[in-house]
C-alpha cells in the first residue's frame, strides 16, 4: 500500500471506531507518574495552598488529574469530635467567637480606611 492509501484506510477505521480517534491515548500509551511525583503534585495542594488548576499546570498535568491524585493520596482531614464536657465546648466556642469578633473589627477598621483613601 503507498502511503496516502494506508491513511485513508486509517482515517476509515477511525470513523468505523476500529481505532481510537486521532490524538486519544489508549490506556497502555497512556503517562505514567511515578508515585513520588503524584505526592509531590498533592503536597503543592495541601501544604503550599495551590489551587488543583494552579498545581496541575505547575507539574504539567490536567487539573482533573491533580484533582483525583488528592483524593487519592491527601492525609485525612481530621473529622470533629465530641467535647469531653460541656465546659470544655463552651471554652472553645468563646475562644473562637473572641476571634472572630477581633478579626471583624479589623477588617470593618480596614474597610473605613479604604473608603475614606478613595473620596481623598
């Protein structure tokens, strides 16, 4: 067969969907990422604070697939747990409303200076 005939007889088995289309990896052509490399794309997303699109391009993978890689090899999130007593829940949801109360009023000090700056 001459080459523009073993083409055609391609592109015709493409359309046929006897071969993959042009440009699909199958799974055996598919890349292979060493485990090290995997856990190294996650600790961009745990530890460093990446987005999953930020980390896939900085590895040089799809985003999808840092996204299944986290799933796959993050360390579990701690789930909440039961106070020990109720004094003890009570100690801590003051200490975090205490916080919170402290982080909004900077933010309202933050907002007041920059809208006073923008009518200078």
């Amino acid at each position: 067969m001459v080459n523009s005939e073993v083409a055609h007889e391609r592109r015709t088995q493409r359309r046929a969907g006897i071969l993959p289309a042009e440009g699909v990896r199958t799974k055996a052509q598919r890349k292979q990422y060493s485990e090290e490399f995997k856990r190294e794309a996650v600790r961009l997303v745990t530890q460093q604070g990446y987005s999953n699109n930020q980390a896939g391009k900085a590895v040089g993978v799809c985003h999808t697939t840092v996204r299944s890689w986290v799933a796959r090899y993050a360390p579990e999130r701690p789930t909440p747990t039961a106070y020990a007593s109720p004094e003890d829940e009570l100690r801590q949801l003051r200490a975090e409303n205490a916080r919170l109360r402290m982080e909004r009023d900077l933010l309202k000090k933050a907002a007041a200076y920059f809208a006073a700056e923008d009518q200078r």
